[in-house]
C-alpha cells in the first residue's frame, strides 16, 4: 500500500504569507494522484491550521495502523523554522 499526506500553507496569522504554497502542494498532488499510483492522497492547502490538520493526520495513521505501508510520501510546502540543536 501506498499512501501520501500533502500539505500547502499558504496563509498566516503571524508570519508573511507564502501564496505559492498552494500552488505548490495542487501540483505535487496531480502528479502523486496521475503518476505515482498511490492508493490514498490526502491534501491540505485551504485550511492549514493546526487545529484542521492535527486531527486528519490523527485518523489518517489510525486507519492505517494495522497496514502494511510500502510507501507513506509525506510532503510540506509552507514556512520552516532552523535550529540549531
């Protein structure tokens, strides 16, 4: 089984705004759903708050939690945050 979990954040409260974003994760997510044949593909790039997305991811490894994963492509477009330790 192959499963993907895409995220875009494009808007913030406190931080510039990075409109590209979702752009970025709409294409990341045709090319996973029209290429890469993965049986699942969950994407975020309207509501990006970790209140919205916390309890998807949640379910998402819940129900998947007595699979067999192949392959789990997790991928973020949005601002980081460097630390040195």
């Amino acid at each position: 089984m192959k499963i993907a979990f895409l995220i875009g954040v494009s808007n913030y409260l406190s931080q510039n705004n990075l409109p590209a974003c979702k752009n970025d994760v709409e294409a990341i997510t045709d090319i996973v759903k029209n290429v890469a044949n993965y049986d699942e593909v969950i994407t975020f790039s309207d509501k990006t708050s970790s209140s919205d997305i916390l309890p998807m991811l949640a379910d998402f490894v819940g129900k998947y939690k007595n699979e067999t994963i192949d392959e789990l492509f997790f991928y973020f477009s949005g601002h980081g945050l460097y630390d040195e330790n």
